[in-house]
C-alpha cells in the first residue's frame, strides 16, 4: 500500500482563495476590479477556474500594481480573511518593477522551498535554462498557505498542476486537522 496516501486521508477538500494579479500596466489600463474576466488577465483566469474545477472557493480577487505598499496591503487583507490560500501571480522575475517576493517575505513564518524547487524542475521542460530567473516561492503565515507565482499564463497553469492535487494535504499539516 502507498503510505503517503494515508498521509492525505480526511485531508480538507473545501477552501477558500484569495487571488492576488500584481501587474502595473493592467493596473493602470483597469484600475481596481474584483474580477478576472473583467480585465485582460490570462493567468486571474486560469486560478480562478483551476482552483474551482478543484473544489476551492473564490474568496477575494485583487489586481495591484507592481507597488511594495500596496501588496503588502493587499496581502494583510487577505491573511485576516476567511482565505486559507492566498495565490499571486506576477512580480517574481528580476526586473526593478518585480517586487513581489520582497513585499511577501516578511510575512512568512514559514517557507515551503520544495514547490519553488519543485516548480523550477518542472519548468526546465518549458522554457529551459531562464527558469533561473524566477523567483517563484511558497509559504505560510497566520495559518494560510501564500504561492507567489510568476504572471505567465504557462507558468501558472504549471503551478497549479503541481499544488492544486497537494491542496488538501498542504492544509490539513498547517491548519494541525
């Protein structure tokens, strides 16, 4: 018998997802929405469906410029909501505008290097040796579980695949069920 599916036995099916698209030029072409089909945003798009397909509820959606200030607010928001998950995307390459990584790391408490290892692997088939400048990460803080992503739709459909079948498992370990 495989052990680790006993590991994910009685695992939490049922979440909920706050959605965070960092992008300065959607931003500014379409100002504060609350959905992704109310912009040109591919990869709102591709969470939102994916995470539904997958049983998790939609709690929030927030499009925010590439500003410190204003996704560190976006994600306070979202660790005192009724989110479990908080999934971003956009903001992790190299580029002066990509702060995503630096507004979101003094929140966690603890980080999960496996999916940023884990995601790289996987993304070597796609798009080679650049998968070096991607800064993609994972942890958690205040008992909710944080993905930064990169904002390709590719890249995102990719992460999913590999944390969407894990989700349960994720929450049952942080939230001690």
């Amino acid at each position: 018998m495989d052990t680790s599916l006993l590991h994910k036995e009685n695992a939490p099916v049922n979440y909920k997802c706050a959605i965070l698209t960092i992008s300065t030029s959607r931003y500014e072409k379409y100002g504060k929405i609350d959905r992704p089909e109310r912009c040109e945003d591919v990869s709102g798009k591709t969470i939102w469906g994916m995470v539904q397909v997958k049983g998790g509820k939609i709690s929030s959606y927030d499009l925010i410029p590439d500003d410190m200030e204003m996704i560190r607010d976006a994600l306070k928001s979202s660790l005192y909501s009724e989110a479990d998950v908080i999934i971003s995307s956009g903001g992790t390459g190299l580029s002066q505008s990509d702060v995503t990584i630096q507004a979101v790391t003094p929140f966690i408490e603890k980080e999960i290097p496996g999916f940023g290892e884990l995601f790289r692997l996987k993304s070597i088939e796609q798009i080679g040796n650049s998968v070096m400048l991607t800064r993609a990460l994972a942890g958690v803080a205040r008992s909710k579980v944080i993905f930064c992503l990169p904002g390709s739709p590719n890249a995102v459909k990719l992460a999913l695949e590999l944390i969407l079948p894990e989700m349960g498992h994720i929450l049952k370990h942080i939230k001690g069920n």
